[in-house]
C-alpha cells in the first residue's frame, strides 16, 4: 500500500495488495479511493500472463468499520487483454484475500459477518451488526447466513442413528452422527427404510451403526451394509435394562418384606382410635367441645369431626400407592371399588387393622 502516510497504513492494513491513493472524511463514513499495482496477470484461459490494459472499472465494496464509522473502498481495476494468438481473451484482474467475485464487501468484513449471522441470523445479527456500524438488512443477514459453506464432513467407520420428532405423532426425520466425535454427519427428511438404506449405500466405509431399537434402522443397515456391526445405542440399552429389572421386582415383591430389616412400626391408626374412643368418653361424661381441645391438644374442629362420627369411619385414609414390603398382602385385601364409576367406599380403620394381624404384618 503506497500513496499514503504511516497512520493510514497502519489503520488500512488489510488493503496492502492495493495502492492507497487518497482517503476522504465524508461525514458520518470514510472512503477510501485505491487502485490495483500496475503488474502482469494470468489469463484465466490459457494462464499467461499479461500486462496490457484493455480498460478500466471501477468496484465499490464495504469494508471492516473504523473508528466506529462506515468506510468504502473504491477500487480502479483494469480490464487486461491476453497476449497469445491463439487466445486473444480479455479479463479483468483480481485481488485475492481483498476481493472476491461478485461480493460487495471485502474478504475480512465478509468473514466477520459470517461469523454474526452464524450465531445470530436475521433480524438479531442485523441489530448487533447495524450496531458495529455494518449496515445490512434482515434479508441480506440471511443471504449471507445461506452463502457460508457447509463444512467438509468426513465420515467415519462408526456412525449414530436415531430419529427425531418435527411434529410430534406427525412428523419424523433422522438425524446421522459421529459416533466418536458425536458431530452432525447428515439430517434425513424422514425416518423411513429406503431413506436411509440410500444414504448408507452411499457410504459403503461405514462399519459399525449405532441404532435406536426402530426395526426400520434395523431393516436398512441389513440391506444396505450386511457386513456392518449393529450396535443399541446407550439410553436403550440403559432403557432395557430398567424395564427387565422392573419386570423381575414386580415378580418377586413378595419377598421384600423378608429380604431386608424388619420396618419401624406404625402407631398412627392405633392413636388416632384411641383419640376417638376419648373424645366421645369425655363427650357423653359432658365435658365440652372448647375443654375437651384443651384436654387431648388437639383443635376444637377436630373434636367436632370425631363427635359427628358415630363409627370409626374414615379416621385413617389408607395410602393411594403401596411398598413392596406389602405388596404381597394384595390377596388379602378385598377389592374396594367395584365399579368403574361407583364412589370409593369407606375404609374402616378397625377392619384393616384386624385384616393386617391375620396377614401377619408387624406394621410398615
């Protein structure tokens, strides 16, 4: 970069293959007016080199914001004319690692918008960018979004199948991993056979396939790499082992309650009787609701509730779940909702507690 002082070339450092005429304030931005160094180039065609100016253009593109203002650059770029007979091509020289073909910007502000719009996209990635004094609309966020080059993915000998929901119940695709590096490999449409049978053919290095428990993975790896190993992806297998060990507790659960040390006992069914049977002694002996609180420390509603109760009629509500110490006393208990819609009928403390000493239970 030539035609300029030390400060200028130190704050345009990125535009060094050019020649730096002149830079002009120009209110809220700055521009910059260079042009290309007078030196042969290579003919895209037939790749000699050439030197003679057929004409001039002139490219105007953004480049990285300085000093929080906008700055463009306009280049004078020559059209050359090839030398060689048999060719006689004219083309317009280039400017590697400053500018690309058909881009507005330069190399370097391209890759910083890049690397917005990667995390950002659209109309977040325009405020952050509009912000940093890059002006770009929504749309062009998203243009340049879709103009980043998806990178190489080699793929490996083992791979991860699995599906995934778009729309639950009505959609599915399947999603394609390094099964080492757990990198995104591919992202089927669906998740049917032959989609990934073709994608797998595709492939024919890949080894070893790790599934989910679908018969349709299942059903393409066999046909499309029958020599491949098949292996249950981990949540599975961790998922098959609970439901066996499930399935095994439920068919010994009764012998939980011999297996380990003899549980504490309840005293609740039994004090709770024992407070009913007090407040109505201390009732009909005429003592009052307000004493009779006072007496056994329990709240003036609760004497009421024992009052209205005649029976011992729902003083202990049994538990909605049982443990599997006492699971195996299910053949003792009859059955206590006949019907599906019928109200659950009243449990009687008294006719549990008898029904658990003749079981055998010590309480638990």
């Amino acid at each position: 970069m030539r035609g300029v002082n030390m400060p200028a070339n130190v704050a345009f450092s990125g535009l060094s293959p050019l020649v730096v005429e002149d830079v002009i304030e120009d209110g809220n931005r700055i521009v910059v007016q260079a042009r290309t160094p007078a030196r042969s180039a290579a003919c895209p065609r037939c790749g000699a080199r050439s030197s003679r100016v057929h004409g001039y253009h002139d490219r105007t593109v953004a480049r990285v914001p300085f000093d929080g203002r906008p700055v463009t650059v306009r280049v004078q770029i020559r059209r050359l004319m090839c030398l060689t007979p048999q060719c006689c091509t004219t083309f317009r020289e280039q400017v590697p690692g400053v500018l690309e073909r058909y881009q507005r910007r330069t190399t370097r502000l391209t890759g910083q918008v890049r690397s917005v719009v990667r995390e950002l996209a659209g109309r977040a990635g325009a405020r952050l960018l509009s912000a940093l004094s890059v002006r770009m609309s929504r749309h062009s966020a998203i243009r340049a979004l879709l103009r980043i080059p998806l990178p190489l993915r080699v793929i490996q000998k083992a791979v991860g199948v699995d599906d995934f929901a778009l729309r639950r119940c009505h959609r599915y695709a399947t999603v394609i991993i390094d099964a080492g590096t757990h990198q995104r490999l591919d992202v089927l449409p669906d998740r049917r056979s032959d989609t990934l049978a073709a994608w797998l053919a595709r492939h024919p290095g890949v080894e070893v396939v790790v599934r989910d428990g679908s018969a349709a993975n299942a059903e393409a790896v066999r046909t499309s790499l029958p020599d491949a190993t098949q292996a249950s992806d981990r949540w599975y297998l961790g998922h098959g082992l609970a439901a066996v060990v499930g399935a095994a507790v439920v068919a010994h659960r009764g012998c939980w309650a011999q297996a380990g040390p003899k549980r504490q006992q309840l005293t609740r069914e039994h004090t709770t009787l024992q407070r009913w049977h007090t407040v109505h002694e201390l009732l009909d002996q005429g003592v009052g609701l307000l004493d009779c609180s006072r007496r056994l420390g329990v709240s003036r509603n609760t004497v009421k509730r024992y009052r209205r109760m005649s029976e011992t009629d729902r003083l202990c509500r049994p538990p909605q779940y049982s443990f599997p110490e006492t699971a195996h006393q299910l053949d003792h208990e009859p059955p206590r909702r006949p019907a599906r819609h019928s109200p659950p009928p009243a449990p009687r403390t008294a006719g549990c507690l008898s029904r658990d000493d003749h079981a055998g239970h010590a309480g638990g």
